[in-house]
C-alpha cells in the first residue's frame, strides 16, 4: 500500500485504521507516509474508504512481499489452500476433518496479533524448534508450503523479513511427545519478538476427558477448555479408522 504524496493532505483520517502502526504524519511536509518495512498490506486503511483525496493506492504485490497481504488481508485466498485469511482451516474443524486421531493432539501456534505482527523470522525460529521434538506439519497450511525442509520446518530464507498480520504453524504429534513439545515451546517464547496463543487439540474420550489438558498443566500451562462447534460444514463427521 502508499499513500500519493501529490494527493496527500495530512488529514490523518487514515492513520486510526492501521492495523500495525505502520502511518505516520511527516510533519515537514505535511503529509502521511506508510513505512514499507512495517505495512502488513492488510487493505484495511485502503477499505476503510477514509481518505478525502483517494491518497491511498494498492501497488502490485511481488513474492514474496505478496506473502503478507496472503497472511494479512482477509479477502486473499492462498494459492496453496485455497483458504482465506491465515489460509488454514486449523485443527478446530477436527470433528469434520479427522486430522487428529486418538492418540495424537493436535496443536497450532498462533502469531503475532493485530497491533504486533509477526516476522517469518520469528515463525522460522519456533518451527526449527518444534520440529527438533518430532512433530508432523499439518500438509494444508501455508506456513508448511513455505518450508524449504518439512523434517526440520526450515523455512525459505527469502520470506524471512516479510512481516504479516499473524502466521499459524500447526503440527501433530503423538500424546507421549506432548508434554516435551510444549516445554520446548515454553523455552523458545522468549526468543520470539511477537506474542503468540497455543491452540492444543485432541479427541475427547468417551467420558469427557480431555487428555491434553493435564500434560498441558505438567508442562507449565493453563490451558482453558473450551469448544467450536462446525456444524459439520456439509460435511459427515470425520470417522476414526
Ligand atoms: S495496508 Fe494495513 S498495514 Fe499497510 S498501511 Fe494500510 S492498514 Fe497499515
């Protein structure tokens, strides 16, 4: 996104919108610029429709800064998934989608946030860590397609500075590795120059147990149990083989 210095007033009417903090009024000239290196090119200043001159141009997106308006703007579909917005369905359609079987949780790290963002540096870091643990990436998330080696979640190095809205890495892992996966996520937290949120997943047994719950208590966490009900999308409820 950029903003036509020709057209350009320095209302500010657009700067409130910024999903990222990334406009700012040059008070100089007397204009407001959007810093290329933080713009997430989410679209949300352009939409918002806010601009008295129309000062507010979408350029043509080249890979990878194409990366960040695909993780950040909602209305762009991923080439790979066909998803919009982060481009993954997620582990929460489980009861539609059989992705995690029992036996095996399900989890994905969320980051970065609106205000924050995320660097694929920053994804790269906690993926390289997880994968150490022996997880499987979930084969229809965009995260995945980025990855130069899917053994240890390596990703493209030429992505590594584009910044994007919020990125999720989703792995499967067998319930007996659980408890070391999250230690290993807890350790590289503070590595990591963004916030993120842990989605754990799992099938819950015919009593109502969920078994994810205690290891995340062992591992140090407080996990809040909760549901999404799908409605199975049109779709019969995954069976278990
Ligand atoms: S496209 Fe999004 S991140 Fe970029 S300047 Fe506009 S609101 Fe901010």
């Amino acid at each position: 996104m950029k903003i036509d210095p020709e057209k350009c007033t320095g209302f500010e009417a657009c700067i409130p919108y910024c999903t990222v903090g990334a406009i700012h009024l040059e008070k100089e000239k007397g204009i407001s610029v959007i810093d290329p290196d933080e713009c997430v090119e989410c679209g949300v200043c352009y939409r918002a429709n806010v601009c008295p001159t129309d000062a507010i141009e979408r350029v043509e997106l080249k890979f990878p800064r194409s990366l960040r308006g695909a993780f950040s703007d909602p209305l762009t579909v991923h080439k790979d998934t066909g998803i919009p917005g982060r481009g993954t369905e997620e582990m929460k359609t489980n009861e539609v989608t059989g992705r995690i079987r029992r036996g095996h949780a399900g989890v994905a790290m969320e980051l970065g946030r609106p205000g924050v963002g995320t660097r694929f540096r920053d994804v790269d870091i906690l993926a390289q860590a997880v994968a150490k643990v022996g997880v499987t990436f979930e084969p229809k998330n965009p995260v995945t397609f980025l990855m130069m080696d899917k053994e240890t979640g390596k990703l493209r190095e030429d992505i590594l500075n584009e910044k994007v809205l919020s990125a999720i890495i989703e792995v499967d892992v067998e319930m007996n590795k659980l408890e070391t996966l999250l230690r290993v996520i807890k350790e590289t937290a503070p590595k990591l120059d963004t916030v993120f949120s842990l989605d754990l997943i799992c099938k819950v047994g015919p009593q109502g147990e969920i078994e994810t719950l205690p290891i995340a208590q062992k591992a140090g966490f407080t996990p809040r149990p909760n549901t999404k009900n799908n409605l199975g999308f049109g779709r019969p409820l995954a069976k278990e083989e």
